[in-house]
C-alpha cells in the first residue's frame, strides 16, 4: 500500500504518528488501521514521496474518534505561500479555524517540534470549527488532494542549462554524493529532453559512477531491458565493467584458464550475450578483457578478433593474463590473412585506429585500400586522409579495378572534400577531436565547432585508455598547459569538462600517477577560476590535492596548487564548507611538504574562516581544529576565538549515549583521530575502527553489530561496501562525502541529534 520513502522521510513521520497521535506509524506501515483512517493518510504520503513531482503534505492527529487535528507543510517559500491560500479554500472558515497563520514556534508539542527539524518554518495547523466538521474537513482535504494530482506542472522558465546540470551529476558521481546524484538526475528527467532509454542510461550511469558494479551486476531486469539496444561506450564500459568486476576480477588470476572461461559463460557470457555485439572502440582494460573472454567462451572462438582485442590492449600494461588466456588459440595459416581478418574484426568493432593500423602494416596488399579508404571517411582526421590519398595512387591498376562501388564513392567523396593543397594549408586547424584529450583541447581552442565540444568528448572519452597518458606524461604536461592557457569560450568549455577531465586522470586510474602532477595542479586552479562552487566540486578538488601531495610533488607545483587553494577557499567561505576545509588542512598535515609557508599560509586560511563562523562551530570541529593547530604549530591562533566552543563540548558530553559506534575507512589516520574525539566527547560509547581491505568478517560484525556505522566509501570502491551494507540489513549505512576526520563526525553527531 505504501510507496518507498527516502530514508530522510522515515524518521519525522514515524514521531509524528506516535505519543498523543492515535494512529501510529506501525499500524500504517502493517495496514492494521481502519481503512478510513488509512484511506486519509496513505494517499498524502504516497503523493508527497512521489519524483516526479513535488507536492505538499496535509497529514491529520488522530484522537479515539478520529482526526482531530490537521498539520499542512510544504518545502520551500512558493509552496508554503500557494499550500495557505489553498487551504483557505478547502477548508476555512466553512469547516476549519484555519485563517492562514503559520505554525508558531513557541510550542514544546513532540510531534511539531519534528515537524519543525523537517519542514522549518514552512507549517500550518488547523482543527475543525465544532467536532460535527470533522468528517467535512476530512471530504475537503480529499478533493484537494485530487486536485493537486491533476494540476498540471507549470514550466519552469528559469531551468539551469542542461549541460550545467550534467557536470554537476557527473560530479556528484564522482565524489560519491549520493543524494546529489539522485537530485540531478531528476532535474535531467525534468527537464525533457532525457527519453526512456536515455533514463536508463542515467540509472546505469550513476549505479557505476557511485562505484555500485556488484548492484549493477545483479540488476538483471536493468541490464535486459538495455542489452539490445546500440548503446553508448561509456554505457557499454559500464555495464561490461561491472559484470567482470563481479564475477571475475577475483578469479582472474587463476592459473586454471577453464575455471575463468566457465565463470565467464555461466554468470556473463549466457545471460548478457547481446551486450558483445559491438565494442565501439572502447580500449579500456577491464572491457578488453571481457570481450576477448566473450569469444574465447564461443564453441568456435573468433581467433581473428581475439587477435586483434589483444592488439588493441595496451603493450606498456601487464599482457601476461592476456596472452595466457589466448595461447591456446590455433592460428590462422597466412599472416597476410591474419591482418585481414583482424582488420575486419577491428572495422566491426568501430576500432579504426586499430583497422588503419592493421591496414597500413599490410600494404599494399588488395583488401587494405578498402579498409583503409572506410577509416579514413570514420575517422575524418586531415592527416590520415592526406596519407591515405597518398597510398590511394600508389595502387597498382589490378587493385583499382577491384574495388566496389562503395570503395569508389567513398574515395570520391574523400578527393571532394579534401583537396591536398587544403589539407596542408589547415593541416594546424583541422583537427579530428574523437582522436585523444590533446586533439579535443585543440579542437576547443580552434573556436571553430562542427559539434559541440562537450557531446564529442561524451561519446570519445569512454574510447581513450587512460594507460596510455600514464606512459606519456609529456602529452599530459602539454594538455595541462593548454587548458591552463585557455580565456573567453574556450575556458567556459574546458570549465564545463571540469568532472570529465577529473574522472579520466584521478578516478580511472588505481592509484594517483606522477606524471599527472601536472594535470592535478590545473584542475585545481579550474575549480579557483570558478569562484563560488558546488560542495561536490569542492570535495573533487580536496581529492586532487591529495593525489597531487601524495606524489611528493615539487616545490613549484606544490606552491601552485596552495595558491590556487587559497583561492578555493576564499571564494567558498560559508559554514556550510567549515568541515571540507578543516579535512583539507587535516590532508596537508598528514603529508610532507616541500614548502612550510604555503601550507601555513592555507592553515592560516581555514582558521580565519573557523574564526568568522565560530559562532557555528561544534564541538567535533573546534576539537578538529585545535589538533590541527597543534600540528601546524600554531596554537596560538586560536586563543582569541569565542569561549562558547567550550560550552558546546559541555553540552554534548552531557550526551548519554552507551552505544557501539563502527567506522570504516582506509584513511586510517583520520579515522584515529575521530575515534579520539568521539572517545572524549562521548565517554560511555564505544568506537571501533575498521580498516580491511577485503570483506572480511570482522568488517561483517562491526556492520552488523554497529548502532551507528560510517563507511567512508570514498576511501573503497572494492567488495567491503556490498559486504557491509548486506551486513547491516535495514538499518542505515552513515556516507560522509569527505574522507577527512570531521567529515566523518559530522556523520556521526548528525546521527545523533536524530537519535535524540
């Protein structure tokens, strides 16, 4: 009968269906009310949680001969002003002693002190005139519910640019915001320009993108209903790469090659076949793997296309899985042949680079005209046409005559577009930006777009090996440099690509990569040329700069992105982001620094901010910042802050609670230092850590024995979360979205106020 609630809802309407209420939530919840009761409750609430639509709530106080009492609330100003006029109309003066007046805030009542902590000041109470109008305001209520089903949405005419919306839900993604990422993908639904299948794309998007590939995996009705489709590469890299996380990634090393191949059939290949139809040029290592397992499960493998996957994986990677799992294979008897037949296997799987490789090292033998003529129309790079119109006249007249009339068209559309005087005169210009970041980049500066440069760098980018960057960090200094160069359009551009740039260089890779410094650094300043930022844009730089120091960068660098984070946090000084910057000040503390004064200089930042806000400082954050002022030297920035944080601290110790509280994180230093506050703040508590890197069953009875249980997942992509969260059941998992100690309190005291 009842929809499903956000977590966020389920605690208010459980208070406010309790004590003088005579309807309790069990009882809805159980469907063991009246139906009539039920009938005036249940409609509300389904209509409220509904998402596609925001609607206010009108619940009623029961007493033994029914509703007695009526409380309205809605979410924002707009809505609170439309809900009292339209409450007026429904039900007062006729039936109600409802005049309009909002909720005062004087009461100590359990239920609308609830009320207040959800709804704020946006709430109204009204009774009957006499309890003869009960029942009439119960019928009024129920018309009005049934009016605002059918209204019809008004348009927004003040809707944020899709692509801005996007950023911010890749964004969301990539810092593990949850909440946010559910947020935006409505707004992307809302706006109407997101089809059904594109939803899906969405869903399989943010499933991956929050680093859920088990829940991904064994989404079977998700997966079917896409499976058939020609999907995109970063749809297809998603899917097939959360199945092999899954099902082989822990297998896959196994020296029984016939043990991987069965996992592979049974769990992959049999149910999800459809999905390795077409790779698109996806070179990404995981999905490489899987397609060459795809084929090698076949009753008679392709060995012309397990060839050219091979080919395609990158030769700086570790190939000895790879070229394990293909030894087996029985060779074709040409080499010539091979080529051909890999050069197909390539075309159909829209890997023309791979196809005009293939091609050019055979040549000039008859089929690589052919193949090379369709790359050079796919791939509209002005080099590789100029060098295939070259080997074009080369061909002997045997070969020519051969050639299909489709060969034929596509040669004359290549000679009428592209003359070789032209080609060498826009040779700098003409830049074909599918090809890697730095033709993008070039592309963005050119000025000149066909299409726009952000749908191009969404369809490419799940095309480009990242392993490649990590073997050229010259090509990476060079792109920072251009980015780093950018004014006017082409920096609103490369700001707009902000989460995309950061998803390939910091959260593709496993590990932070040196040659990257210089990558890290520029996004760090993208997010200071922004001014004002999201939360989530705010914690992605907080993770750049821990890859950046990670490294050991240089000084210069080092210097460079301080500044620029200075900047960060100048332009962001809000209580609201006091935690990200005392997480950032804990991060720089816990490193070696090339130079003192600049991270000084940040500490003596975030302390003037604390300072400003310290009115709004808890207990958890004033103790966060005092042992940062201790490990930054400087204790005696802090003698002139207000008296008060003390008496917050007395406060709270007051806090009887006797509890286990669990905390996993693989910061461990950060996750030390919280469990010292809570220990101290929180004397009767008890707090474990938990640091395993694998979904061990320690992990398991801390999850499951925890009343209250912060994962820092940012900290984890891997099996513990899954294992965690089926450990805890129904009970709710704490996500900070920092991996720093006062993210990971602020959890904690947020679930303790909802305790209370």
């Amino acid at each position: 009968m009842m929809d499903i609630l956000h977590p966020d809802e389920d605690s208010w309407l459980k208070l406010f269906f309790s004590g003088r209420n005579a309807l309790h939530w069990d009882d809805i919840v159980d469907a063991k009310a009246p139906a009539a009761w039920l009938e005036q409750v249940v409609p509300w609430i389904n209509a409220f949680a509904a998402p596609d639509v925001q609607l206010p709530i009108v619940l009623p106080v029961f007493d033994a001969d029914g509703p007695c009492q009526w409380y309205g609330m809605a979410t924002d100003d707009a809505s609170a002003v439309a809900l009292a006029q339209e409450l007026a109309a429904a039900v007062g003066p006729s039936y109600s002693d409802f005049r309009g007046q909002p909720l005062q805030k004087d009461s100590d009542d359990e239920i609308e002190c609830g009320l207040r902590d959800r709804f704020g000041r946006f709430i109204f109470r009204f009774g009957p005139v006499d309890a003869a109008q009960r029942n009439d305001v119960s019928q009024a209520l129920q018309l009005y519910l049934g009016l605002l089903r059918r209204r019809p949405v008004i348009p927004d005419r003040t809707q944020r640019p899709f692509g801005r919306i996007r950023a911010e839900f890749d964004s969301s993604l990539l810092v593990g915001n949850e909440t946010d990422a559910h947020r935006l993908r409505d707004e992307l639904i809302a706006s109407g320009r997101v089809d059904s299948e594109q939803q899906k794309y969405l869903e399989i998007r943010m499933l991956a993108g929050l680093g859920r590939q088990h829940q991904l995996a064994h989404d079977y009705s998700l997966i079917k209903s896409v499976q058939g489709l020609s999907l995109p590469p970063q749809i297809i890299a998603d899917l097939v790469g959360a199945l092999y996380s899954t099902y082989v990634t822990d297998i896959e090393d196994d020296l029984n090659v016939d043990k991987v191949l069965s996992a592979f059939r049974n769990d992959i290949a049999r149910p999800f076949g459809p999905l390795f139809q077409e790779r698109k040029g996806i070179r990404q290592p995981n999905v490489l793997k899987a397609f060459l397992l795809f084929e090698l499960t076949q009753d008679t493998p392709n060995v012309a296309r397990c060839e050219a996957i091979a080919a395609a994986y990158p030769e700086h990677t570790e190939r000895s899985l790879v070229d394990r799992w293909i030894n087996g294979l029985t060779s074709v008897p040409s080499a010539a042949l091979d080529k051909a037949e890999m050069a197909r296997q390539a075309l159909g799987d829209e890997d023309y680079e791979l196809a005009l490789q293939l091609s050019f090292e055979a040549c000039p033998e008859a089929w690589t005209y052919s193949a090379m003529l369709r790359c050079a129309v796919e791939l509209e790079d002005k080099r590789v046409i100029l060098r295939i119109l070259e080997e074009v006249k080369s061909a002997s007249a045997d070969i020519r005559n051969g050639w299909s009339k489709r060969d034929l068209a596509r040669l004359q559309q290549l000679e009428a577009e592209s003359s070789e005087a032209l080609v060498k005169a826009h040779l700098r210009s003409q830049v074909r930006p599918e090809a890697d970041w730095l033709s993008w980049a070039d592309y963005v500066l050119s000025g000149r777009y066909d299409r726009h440069p952000l749908q191009i760098l969404e369809a490419a980018s799940a095309r480009w090996n990242v392993e490649l960057f990590v073997a050229d960090p010259k090509t990476c200094r060079e792109l920072a440099e251009r980015i780093g160069n950018a004014s006017g359009d082409a920096e609103e551009v490369f700001r707009d690509a902000f989460p995309a740039l950061v998803e390939f260089f910091a959260d593709r890779p496993a590990h932070p990569v040196r040659g990257f410094i210089p990558l890290y650094s520029m996004l760090i300043r993208i997010v200071a040329w922004s001014g004002t930022v999201s939360a989530n844009e705010l914690e992605l730089a907080a993770v750049l700069m821990q890859a950046l120091i990670g490294l050991g960068a240089s000084k210069e660098d080092y210097v460079e992105a301080l500044d620029a984070f200075v900047e960060v946090l100048s332009a962001n000084n809000a209580p609201s982001n006091i935690d990200w910057a005392l997480n950032a000040a804990e991060t720089l503390a816990l490193h070696a620094s090339p130079d003192h004064e600049s991270r000084l200089r940040f500490f003596t930042s975030v302390v003037e901010v604390a300072r400003v806000h310290a009115h709004r400082l808890n207990p958890a954050q004033y103790a966060v910042l005092s042992l940062l002022a201790k490990d930054y030297g400087c204790v005696e920035l802090l003698e002139s802050f207000p008296s008060q944080a003390d008496d917050h601290a007395e406060t709270l110790d007051a806090i009887n609670f006797t509890g286990l509280i669990g905390i996993y994180t693989l910061t461990e230093p950060a996750g030390q230092r919280a469990r010292q506050f809570l220990q101290k703040l929180l004397p009767l508590s008890r707090i474990e850590l938990n640091a395993d890197f694998a979904a061990t069953d320690k992990l398991k009875h801390l999850a499951a024995t925890a009343d209250i249980f912060v994962f820092a997942w940012k900290s984890s992509k891997h099996q513990a979360y899954y294992a965690a969260k089926e450990a805890r059941g129904n009970r709710q998992t704490l996500l900070p979205l920092g991996k720093g100690s006062a993210s990971i309190l602020d959890c904690v005291f947020k679930e303790l106020r909802r305790l209370r």
